[in-house]
C-alpha cells in the first residue's frame, strides 16, 4: 500500500500543482490507500492557496420532488466515500443546490460554496465558474467520458440542445423543501433531464475518442486506479464539438 510521499509524488508527476483549482470526481473502492489519505494528498499538492471541490450531488430531491428535503448543513453527498470526507470537514464549504450542490476546500472554498443558482448548469454556478477560471477536472477510479463526468452535461446546456430544437434533454423544474441554518423554505430547481419518455440514451464515448486525439489529456496509473485529468476549457471545446457537429455520435432515441 502506498504511503502519503508516494502519492504526493505521483500526483505532481501527473501535473497537479501548486495554487490547482481542481474539481475531483471518483470511485475508490478497491484502491490501495485510504481515501484519507489521498485527500491529504490532493491538498497537500494545490496547497493553501489552491481549490478542491467534489461533488456532493443529491439525487434524492429530484426523485422525491415535490416532497423532496435538502438540508444544506446535514444532507449527505449520495456520490462516494471521498465527497463525504470533505464535506464533513469543518473548512469545507457546500454550495446551495439540492440536486448538484459542491464542497469545497482552500483558497477560494468561500467564492465557490457562495454560488446559488436555480439551475445546476447556470453559467453563474459551479460547473459555470469552473468552466471559465479554466480549472482542472479529474476522474479517479472512473471511465472519465462516462455518466460521471457531468460537466458534460454542463456543455449540452449552454451549447444548446433544447434550443437547437432536439429532443435529446429538456429542462425540467423540481420543488422541494430547503433547508439552511435549520430554517426551511419551499423553492424549485431546475436541470436539463434526460428525455426517458422518447427513449433518448446517450454515450459520451465519442468525446473520450476526440480528447484523446487531440491529446489534451493527462493520465495514470497509481493506487490500483486509473486517474485522468483534463482542462475545463479544453474538455468544453471538444464536447461542445462533438454534441453539436456529430449528435447521432452521443444520442440514440428508441423506435
């Protein structure tokens, strides 16, 4: 099993550095390290004056809506070992969004967990802010072009598949009960769902096969896992291509 130096060094060798704003998506079971520490790790790495965010999505407040209940405070993250572990850090900052909210340590946790908007792929929410400080986006234990990497769905949005006049996604509202500082409201919020009810599926593959291509992508092998990482601005450009030049490539509907 390796220890914290190893994994330090693995990770700068990567190209994880220094000041790194870093948006950490993973699977770890299997892994040879304690999550505890790989964070210790990731954080040792940007250090103080860098940014690790997680996601700690909820997925509970849209299947439950309208009785759905997000408790900002309490709400656990449904989304792996590692985003419990920096939500319940007392520095960790958690964004306002019942459906994808994010913690957040370091230097601009406060900036990032401030973030609230209606809708999860608002260019003034995370993935929006993510997108334009062009931070680093990594996948660990994960097929990276795969359902987890909703940044993705963050490009279908802006690059407008409903307003192109597809049918693959649609935006849907979801009410629910919000709770912050333990006083509770009512409020709707919205994300671009997926059209289950003409069939639509999707596979993000073909943007996986155009990053590689273009070689925009770091990857390695550490901890039994495979890690991945990418440029946001880069990630966007060739996702963007791809859903808006080649969509019979990501979308398929049922006959």
């Amino acid at each position: 099993m390796e220890d914290h130096a190893d994994l330090i060094e693995h990770l700068r060798a990567l190209g994880i550095e220094s000041g790194d704003l870093l948006l950490v998506h993973s699977a770890l079971s299997g892994m040879a390290c304690r999550p505890e520490t790989l964070l210790d790790a990731l954080l040792e790495v940007i250090g103080p004056e860098g940014t690790l965010l997680v996601p700690t999505f909820t997925p509970s407040f849209r299947h439950d809506s309208p009785d759905g209940t997000f408790d900002l405070d309490r709400t656990p993250s449904s989304v792996g070992y590692l985003t419990e572990l920096v939500r319940t850090r007392a520095d960790a900052v958690r964004n306002l969004d019942p459906i994808h909210s994010f913690a957040a340590i370091g230097g601009r946790a406060d900036e990032f967990g401030r973030l609230h908007a209606r809708n999860s792929y608002d260019p003034n929410n995370v993935l929006g802010r993510l997108h334009v400080a062009d931070a680093k986006i990594m996948a660990v234990g994960l097929d990276p072009f795969g359902r987890s990497m909703t940044f993705f769905h963050y490009v279908e949005q802006r690059e407008g598949v409903e307003r192109r006049g597809w049918t693959y996604r649609h935006e849907k509202a979801f009410p629910g009960t919000i709770v912050v500082r333990d006083k509770a409201f009512s409020a709707e919020y919205a994300i671009h769902v997926q059209n289950f009810e003409d069939g639509v599926t999707y596979d993000f593959a073909p943007i996986g096969e155009e990053l590689d291509r273009r070689g925009v992508m770091h990857a390695g092998t550490f901890v039994d896992k495979l890690f991945t990482w990418g440029r946001a601005s880069d990630m966007y450009e060739v996702a963007g291509d791809v859903i808006v030049d080649e969509p019979d490539q990501i979308y398929a509907v049922d006959a």
